[in-house]
C-alpha cells in the first residue's frame, strides 16, 4: 500500500493550481472535468494532489464547502490486490461509498472503489496495470498542460498526513486503522505548555512504512481543538513533503516571495524565536557545524536528533495555514542519511524534540487570532 494520491475539495482549483507552481515548486500535469465539478492535478516527485472546485451546486465540492473549510476529503492508496483489500476492508465493518468500478485506458487499466473513513475523511483504494491517468473516473475528459514551475522541483515524496480527530476518539481512530487498512500503532506522544495539550498516535503500514499520525486534543483551547472547532469535525491537519535539502528548498521558497508580483506574496512560515537556537547549539550531540547553524537559523528551520544517534539529523518547518481559515498547513522535512553497521539509514521519528517549539509557535499564532486566551 502507497499513497496514490490526496484529492483537495477548493474555491477554486485552477488559482490553487496556479498557487502550488508559483509558491510550491509543483508542475501542473494535467486538468478534468465533469458536468459538475472541475480537476486539476498537480505534481512534485511521486506527490499528486488532485484540486476539485465546483462547476455547479450539484457539485459534491459545493455541498461539502457549504459546511466544511476547503481542504482534503481523500486519502487514496495504491494497492496490489483491490478485491482482497475490498473484502478485507468490508469484513472489518468499512462503510463502501462506492464499489469496484474499472476503466481500460489507452496504455493500462485502472480499478478503483472508495470507502469512508474517520469524519469527512474518505480512501479511495486504487489498483493500477501500466500507465493510467491520476483521476481514476473513466468519464472525464483528461489534457495535458503546459504550465511548469520555474524552479525544480523540491519536494520528492510524502513523508506523513496527520489526521486529527475529536478528544476521546484516538484509541476508535487508531482500531479502526488498524482493522481496516492493515496499519500498526507505533509511537505515542503526549504534549502539554502552559495554554493547551495534544495527544498523538503513529500509524505505520507494516509493508511500505506509510507513516499516518492521529491527533486528538487534551484540553479545549488545544490547537487540535481549534482546528476540530473550524473544519466542523475530523479532518487533515497537515501533511509533511519531503525534501533532500530543506535549506535550499526554503531559502529558495522565501525568495520567491520576496521577489513575487504584488498580491502574488502567499506562502509563509511559522516563526521560529531566536532562543531556540542559542538552546540548540548547546544540546548534547550536536554535530552540526556553526556555519550549517547559522543558515539553519536564517531559515528558521527546527532540528532533532537522538541521543543515541545524533548523526541521524530531522530538519522540519512549518508553513502558515494556507487556506482563508486556519485548519490546513504543510510541514516541509528533511531525514538526512546516517550509517549504522554498515548500513545507510535515514532518520527517524517526528521531531520529537520539537514538538513543544512547535507546538509553542502555533500558539502563538493562535494568541494573534484571539482563539487562544491567556
């Protein structure tokens, strides 16, 4: 099982694609439609995320914007065997909201089905023979664009989606996982500050290591909770792309704004205080150099590591919301390369040493929108 792809319910796809090539380095590959709602697909490295916005009120995307902020509504998952993990997936109580269709494409064929998952949240599950297009519905008229980024491409793969869901639902979210879609529960996470507090889940498919972390919230003013308050339910909080250098994918991104027509200026990122680094080059182990510090710091850039293996450096940021409300974010990250018995490893985990910043600098923001009372 890999992540096929992650399709965005929108205002308005064709100014969202506009924005993933002009902030995000991402190519627009291709566009679709139907007598009701209009595809956009737009890609960096294996990522595709599909953008839909509504042609009419009978629209799906209309019907759900008229309840829900703009964000993702599909997870779907490449799979091996579509009819096993149907059966599977049914046998386990998954609710099907569409069954086994399938299409014989030019250069391949492509089956498809799609289940509910946790709130709004759906799978689409997706078995592909040869070349097929992104969209899996047979109906739409697929063309290819001509509209690329200016940069190369940054970001190569998903590293993680985390799913945030409503206090007391983490353990049901994590069996229903588990039971459903064949994941397995790994690490857990507890964090608390002075304000509010999160509990975390890691998800993690025994057979291609797709890492799926489940939030719930531990108090009300929580930024979990915020997030539940403003999507109206369960949802996507954000999803991490990975990078193999995340200095220059930032420096490079930063720039962009800077030099951006006015009005064109719409990516930003989570502010890091200055303390955190003065902190960060007196933590034990650390074994990066002063000038590596220093243009880590200019981005702001948050870094982790192990005590037992500090070589195994985490470097992650955060962006601003990138939605009128504040619900949906990315997270830009970067495992860089160690060797242990002889062996490369990349490293692991979720920044652990940085939640608190984080989850500190989000709080932050939340004080500047008045959601969060001292």
């Amino acid at each position: 099982m890999q992540i096929d792809y992650v399709q965005f319910y929108v205002d308005d796809a064709q100014s969202l694609r506009d924005w993933f090539t002009r902030n995000m380095g991402f190519w627009a590959v291709s566009s679709a439609f139907d007598a009701h709602t209009q595809h956009e697909v737009v890609r960096s490295g294996s990522i595709h995320f599909v953008l839909s916005s509504a042609r009419t009120t009978d629209s799906p995307v209309h019907h759900f914007l008229q309840i829900h902020p703009p964000g993702v509504v599909d997870v779907a998952f490449s799979v091996g065997n579509l009819e096993e993990s149907m059966r599977c997936a049914v046998s386990e109580g998954a609710i099907v909201l569409q069954p086994i269709r399938q299409d014989q494409q030019q250069n391949g064929r492509i089956k498809w089905a799609k289940i509910a998952a946790w709130g709004t949240l759906q799978h689409t599950l997706i078995e592909r023979t040869g070349l097929t297009s992104v969209l899996p519905q047979a109906e739409l008229s697929m063309s290819h664009l001509d509209c690329y980024p200016i940069n190369a491409e940054y970001f190569k793969e998903i590293d993680h989606i985390v799913l945030n869901v409503s206090i007391g639902d983490l353990d049901s979210a994590v069996t229903w996982y588990q039971n459903i879609l064949g994941f397995e529960a790994q690490q857990r996470f507890e964090i608390e500050t002075n304000y509010s507090g999160l509990c975390s889940r890691v998800m993690q498919h025994p057979n291609t290591g797709i890492r799926f972390p489940i939030n719930e919230p531990s108090s009300e003013r929580s930024q979990i909770q915020e997030f539940l308050d403003l999507n109206r339910g369960a949802g996507v909080q954000h999803i991490a792309l990975q990078t193999e250098n995340l200095v220059s994918a930032v420096s490079t991104l930063r720039y962009a704004q800077q030099t951006a027509t006015c009005g064109q200026a719409n990516l930003s990122f989570l502010q890091v205080p200055s303390c955190y680094y003065d902190q960060l080059c007196h933590r034990d182990g650390c074994l990066l150099t002063q000038q590596e510090l220093s243009a880590i710091a200019a981005q702001q850039i948050l870094v982790d590591w192990q005590a037992n293996t500090p070589e195994a450096i985490l470097l992650q940021t955060f962006t601003q919301p990138i939605f009128e409300q504040p619900t949906f974010f990315f997270e830009l990250i970067e495992r860089r390369q160690y060797c242990i018995d002889q062996k490369i490893q990349h490293a692991q985990g979720f920044g652990e040493g940085n939640f608190r910043a984080l989850f500190e600098a989000i709080e932050r923001e939340q004080l500047k929108r008045g959601s969060l009372n001292r």
